[in-house]
C-alpha cells in the first residue's frame, strides 16, 4: 500500500512538473504591412494573447480585430467594416504546434523552427506554416515570426475600385515575449 | 457656358475638400458618446467569461462606461497609455488604452477610477479603446 502511495505521489508530481510549462503572454504584437505602388497600409496590435507549451510545443495566438491601430480613421473603418467584418467575426485566432524536435526550450539560446497550424481570419480556417525563431533567456521565452497572408483565402473581398491599393500578400509579423503561466 | 465652369470648379473644390476631411478625420473616441452601459469592471467581466456573443451583441464597437481598482497603468510599445482595471479573476483584467491627449496624471496602482470606452470585446482581457477618464 505504501508503495502504492509513493508511487501514485511521485506521478502526481511529475505531472505537476510537466504542467508548469506553460508560458504566456496578453501583450504580444502582432503587425501587418500591406505594400503596393498606390499606397502602404499597416496597423498593429499590442494586446495579441499567445499561449505556448514549452514541453510539446502548442501554440495558441488570439486577437482582436478591433484592436488593430491605424494611424487614419478612415482606414481602420472600412478595415472593420467593409473586410474584416469585425461586428461579426471579432477575433482572428491561430492554433497549431512549433516543431520541437531541434529545440530546446528549457535552455538559454536562439532556435529556429517551424510552427505550423490552422490560422482563422474573418470566420475562414486555413493551414498555414512559418518559420519562427525562439530566444531562450532569463526564463522567458521570445517569440518571432513572418507570414504572408491573402485576403482572398479568407473571403476578404477587396472591391474593385481599391484593388490595387491592397496587397494580395500581407506582410504579418508576430512577436512576443512569454512568461511562465504561473496559475 | 462661363456659368457651369464655375458651378464646375465650385462643386470640384467642394469635392476636393470633403475627400481631405474624409481622409483626416479624427478617430471615433468614447469622449463624443454616451455610455450605452454603466458598470463595474468586474461585472463586465463576468459577463462576457458567461457569454461572449450575447456580451458581443451587447457591447461590441459600443461606448461602455466602467469603474474599478487599477492594477496597471503604463505606457505599450505603441506610446499609448493602458489602463488595466482589476476583477475577481487572477489574470483577467479590463485594458483600456486611453485615448490620445488625455490627461492620466495621479493615477496609479491601486487609484479607484471610472472610465468610458469602446469596446473591442474580450480575448483574455475585456479591451476598451479611444478610453477616456470620467470625471
């Protein structure tokens, strides 16, 4: 019985261990950059909320859209109202896994890999994969990415009239600095 | 012939002059509305952690109005200031970037406040925009 007990104690603390890997963020930027020969448009948000699992490498990034800042009013309305549709679909998401076989999450040091996963953007889910460097130190864990995103994958409709002004491969970086989720 | 070149001209600077307000017209903050609702932050909360698409339909892109304990108020990598109010919850809190020009001198942790904003909707944090503080 005491064996029993030990035992059942000594998984229970492993568990515990491997819970503690949780690392997270509610102030991570995500910015996107729209270049064609009419104009630039970019926007950023700073309260982009990314949970990462340093043991299997679960990513998770949450936003939302009407927390992206453009510098005219003008811009960020129609952005709202007329592409994202933000009343109806107020939060793009990005749920997937950062390939960890080369990784080494509990060491301080610099890593590159990939994250791959299901990215959801105006009501539409599709797979995406993306180079993304991790930095190790001081216990936290820094996070860096760029992807190129198509309105069109994501029934964004561009009207004619502006078709030239957006680009059909948004610039989309993504950064941010995990804490330990300490729950 | 001379008349309609005029009327021409007139309706094509009016044209000109209504595009360049258009294009520099100041963002939409909380300070031009009134608050479709008043309440605290923890209740705001509470209600969007119960239900995110009625609290949504309730809220979304709307002036709310809300009073609270701050936790946080601090300057984001944008230079914009946030508020952070406390609730009942450990890491849920209600962010409110204040809108830009308004004076947040004497406010710190612990300061109780009431402040009116835009709701963005809740994703971790209820988030509030263009914020202003209620006098």
């Amino acid at each position: 019985m005491k064996k029993v007990i030990f035992v059942l104690a000594l998984s229970m603390g492993i568990t515990s261990l491997l819970n503690a890997q949780k690392y997270f963020t509610k102030e991570g930027k995500i910015h996107f950059f729209s270049a064609t020969t009419v104009e630039n448009i970019e926007a950023t948000s700073n309260t982009a909320t990314c949970v990462l699992d340093a043991a299997t490498g679960d990513v998770e990034w949450s936003v939302l859209v009407k927390g992206f800042k453009f510098e005219k009013a003008l811009m960020e309305e129609h952005f709202n109202e007329n592409y994202m549709e933000s009343n109806t679909f107020p939060k793009a998401t990005f749920k997937g896994k950062a390939d960890l076989s080369s990784v080494n999450l509990k060491k301080d040091g610099t890593y590159k890999t990939k994250v791959s996963g299901d990215l959801t953007i105006h009501g539409v889910t599709k797979p995406i994969s993306t180079d993304a460097t991790f930095t190790v130190a001081g216990g936290k864990i820094t996070s860096d990415s760029k992807t190129y995103v198509n309105p069109k994958d994501f029934n964004i409709t561009i009207p004619a009239a502006v078709k030239e002004k957006i680009s059909d491969k948004i610039e989309v970086t993504v950064n941010a600095t995990l804490a330990e989720l300490k729950k | 012939m001379k008349k309609f070149l005029w009327i021409a001209l007139i309706l094509l600077v009016a044209g000109l002059g209504f595009a360049a307000y258009l294009w520099n017209k100041p963002h939409r903050t909380a300070d031009d509305e009134k608050p479709v609702a008043m309440l605290t932050a923890d209740a705001l909360f509470m209600e969007f952690s119960a239900n995110d698409a009625a609290s949504n339909a309730k809220y979304l892109d709307k002036v709310v109005e809300v009073s609270g304990v701050v936790n946080t108020i601090g300057k984001n990598d944008a230079n914009e200031t946030k508020i952070a109010l406390a609730t009942s919850d450990m890491l849920a809190e209600v962010s409110c970037i204040i809108k830009e020009g308004e004076k947040t001198d004497g406010i710190a942790s612990g300061t109780n406040i009431v402040i009116r904003g835009i709701c963005n909707g809740y994703n971790t944090d209820v988030e509030l925009r263009q914020a202003v503080i209620s006098k």
